[in-house]
C-alpha cells in the first residue's frame, strides 16, 4: 500500500495531492520550524490498521528469519 501512496503523490498535481492529505491525515499536518519537526494530530482509521499490518508482518518475518538461521547452525 505504502509505495502505491508514495508513487500516486508524486505523479499528482497539487489540488490531487491536496485531497490525498486530506484523506489521510483528516485534522492536517502541523509543524514546527523551530524543532523542524512534523506532527499530525489523526490519521485515517484505514491507515493505522494497514500500518499495524505491516508491522506485524514484519515482526513475523524477522521471527522466522531467525528460526531459520538457528536451524542452520
């Protein structure tokens, strides 16, 4: 999902990549120069269950990973 986003942002002209950021951070982006950092206050439900998804995908992964390199020693 994550490089569908990041190819459909980069081929959108601004109005497109205005409603994308709407869509995906509904309350928008804050940010601040003086700790040059950037937050957002909510993200869409949508996105934080595809995060958690990713996330333990690839916790799982690096679990079998491992199981696989101790079979081989």
């Amino acid at each position: 999902m994550k490089p569908n986003l990041d190819k459909s942002w980069k081929l959108s002209i601004y109005n497109e990549k205005q409603r994308l950021q709407k869509l995906l951070f509904p309350e928008g982006i804050l940010y601040s120069k003086k700790k040059d950092k950037i937050k957002t206050l909510k993200t869409n439900p949508i996105m934080e269950i595809a995060n958690y998804i990713s996330i333990s995908y690839n916790k799982k992964k690096a679990r079998q990973n491992c199981l696989a390199l101790v079979k081989l020693s």
